[in-house]
C-alpha cells in the first residue's frame, strides 16, 4: 500500500501530516470553542500533541539537512478546510475526521517502522513514539462517536481516507 523510496521521504512526509494535523485541530478549536465547547479540552489535547511531532521531525529534518516536503501549504490549507468543515458539521463528523485520518495514518505509519527497522534506529523510535499517540487519538475518537453510522458519517470517513490517501501520495511525489 505504501510505497516507501527513502528514510528522507519518510521525514518529509510525517513532517507535512503532523503540519496537516496541527491545522485541523487549530479550526476545529476555533469553530468547537463556539458551537461544540465539550470538544474543545481533548482537541487542545490532541493538537498539543501534533505540536510535538511536528516539531521532532522539523528538528530531524533541520539536524539532517533535508528539505520539508514542497506540498506543506497544501497540507496546511487541506488541514484547515477539513477541520472547518467537520467542526461546522457537529461532535460526530470532528470524532468521524480523527477517527478516519487516524486509522489511515496508523496504517502508513506500521509500513514505514517496517521499513524503517533495517535501516534507521533513531527514526524508527521516533515514528514508534509517535504512533503510541495516533493510535491513543484513534481510539478516544471512536470511544466519543468517530464510528457513527449513517449514510453521512460513513461517506465522510470515506472521503477523508481518500484525501489523508491522495495527500500521502502526493507528499511523497513532491
């Protein structure tokens, strides 16, 4: 499924998702803290978290000497929407956006510690730690509704795995 060319692609890419996330949080934050306040302290959780592996692979990247993926913006302007359009949408599609770009990230995330197991140490432990906490925002998303049924919630999760999808694959084409 994952089509993994390099250590650096994996920085680049993880890099530009957790830039994705930091932008999702901060407008479901925004538009929760109006209309959905009982949302707001997990999301703040959740995107205090973001910060912090954006900001381990930023060093990482820095310490390396290798560029950030020339797909960030699109990351950050995708994050955006999407977290404003779920936010706008109610407590099920915010619960429904993580708990869909979670298990797709959970997904990539199994397939570069694979990959990363032969060839880089330090990275595989930093995508390890990482993981322990997608796989935490994953789970507390579907405990608060993230699995909700219906026509909606399903198609919402759907188009968010094709987009988390289409943004992996672009991210590591760019």
């Amino acid at each position: 499924m994952s089509n993994i060319g390099s250590v650096e692609q994996i920085l680049r890419v993880n890099h530009a998702g957790e830039c994705g996330a930091i932008w999702i949080y901060r407008s479901q934050i925004t538009i929760a803290s109006l209309f959905h306040p009982s949302c707001v302290a997990e999301l703040q959780s959740m995107l205090d978290h973001e910060r912090v592996h954006f900001a381990r692979f930023d060093a990482v990247l820095k310490n390396r000497g290798i560029r950030h993926c020339h797909a960030l913006a699109f990351w950050a302007f995708g994050g955006w929407l999407l977290g404003t359009i779920t936010a706008l949408m109610g407590p099920k599609a915010i619960w429904s956006c993580t708990a869909a770009i979670e298990t797709r990230v959970n997904l990539h995330l199994e397939h570069q510690i694979a990959f990363l197991e032969q060839r880089d140490g330090e990275i595989l432990k930093v995508v390890q730690l990482i993981q322990a906490d997608e796989k935490a925002h994953e789970q507390h998303a579907r405990s608060k509704g993230g699995d909700a049924d219906g026509v909606l919630y399903r198609g919402l999760r759907v188009c968010i795995v094709g987009a988390t999808s289409f943004a992996i694959w672009l991210s590591t084409q760019l």
